[in-house]
C-alpha cells in the first residue's frame, strides 16, 4: 500500500510506492545494537506529485553508528548515475533512527542544507524520509526552508477523494 504525504497549505503530495516503504522498512533498528541505515530516493516529478519510486542503499563503506548514518559517497553517486539511465530522478536522502517516532535531529537539517548547496541537478527541493521504529517522517528542504510533511495511509485518502 502506498503512502501519501500533503501539505495543508499546498495542493502537491508526495506519493511513497509500496516497494519503497517494504525497502525502508527492512532496515528499521528494532534491537538495541541495531546501527542506521539509509541511502537515496529515486522518481518521478510531476506538476501535481513526486512519486517515489525506488530507493538504495545501505551499501558497503557507509559511515553507520547506533544514531548516525552516511552514505559512501562513491557508492551513493553510482545509484544516482543508474537510476538516471532508467529515468529516474534523484530525489533525496532516507535513514533510519532507533527512536520510536521519526524526528529530524539538527545534524539531519544541516546534512540536507549541505547536500542542497552541493547539489549540481536542477534540483531545488530535496526530500529527506526518516524511518524510525513505528513510522516514517518526510520532510522537504528547498526555498520555503525544512518542511514536514503530513503522512497518511494512501488507501484512506484515495477512498475520500472519490466521494467528492
Ligand atoms: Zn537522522
């Protein structure tokens, strides 16, 4: 089941395919001796969506602690050369913390605004997903600053949009 993230004040959403969540999902710490995972999103850009489609990593030479986690920079930039031959578009970063609820930490916010001045795509907004114990959180980072997203069960919001 996918998953669907929206802003109030926006009509853009962020659509997470199954695949995706059950890829992300494999890598949560459920053990006290479980390190981060993580590695990048891939897509599609729409003008009313992104939909994320695939995601990679953790690979081999990442930098991973209990609560940190950093891609091999080689490794992460040869995803991001095979994704683009498939079309896909890098879209941002996903990791795992070992809390319950998934909440950006102040080295998460000033990874992402490093990797947004590095980046050398198009690219104005990066997404970061956190994939904590119960949950996920996806947050934006671009123009408008470090945005949370709001994330709901995809089924459900597609039921309501029908009976409009
Ligand atoms: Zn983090």
């Amino acid at each position: 089941m996918a998953l669907l993230a929206t802003l109030r004040e926006s009509s853009q959403r962020i659509v997470i395919k199954p695949n995706v969540i059950a890829h992300m999902a494999r890598h949560r710490q459920l053990s006290w001796f479980s390190r981060e995972a993580g590695g990048q999103l891939f897509g599609a850009i729409r003008s009313d969506e992104v939909v994320i489609l695939a995601a990679t990593g953790p690979y081999r030479g990442d930098q991973r602690s209990r609560s940190s986690y950093r891609s091999n920079a080689k490794s992460a930039q040869r995803a991001i050369d095979l994704n683009a031959k498939n079309g896909l578009f890098y879209l941002g970063e996903w990791h795992t913390h070992p809390e319950e609820h998934p909440v950006a930490s102040a080295d998460d916010r000033s990874a992402m605004s490093k990797l947004l001045r590095a980046s050398s795509t198009r690219l104005e907004t990066l997404l970061m997903i956190i994939q904590a114990r119960q949950g996920v959180a996806i947050y934006s980072f671009g123009a408008q600053g470090f945005v949370e997203w709001t994330v709901s069960d995809g089924a459900v919001l597609h039921a309501c949009e029908e009976h409009r």
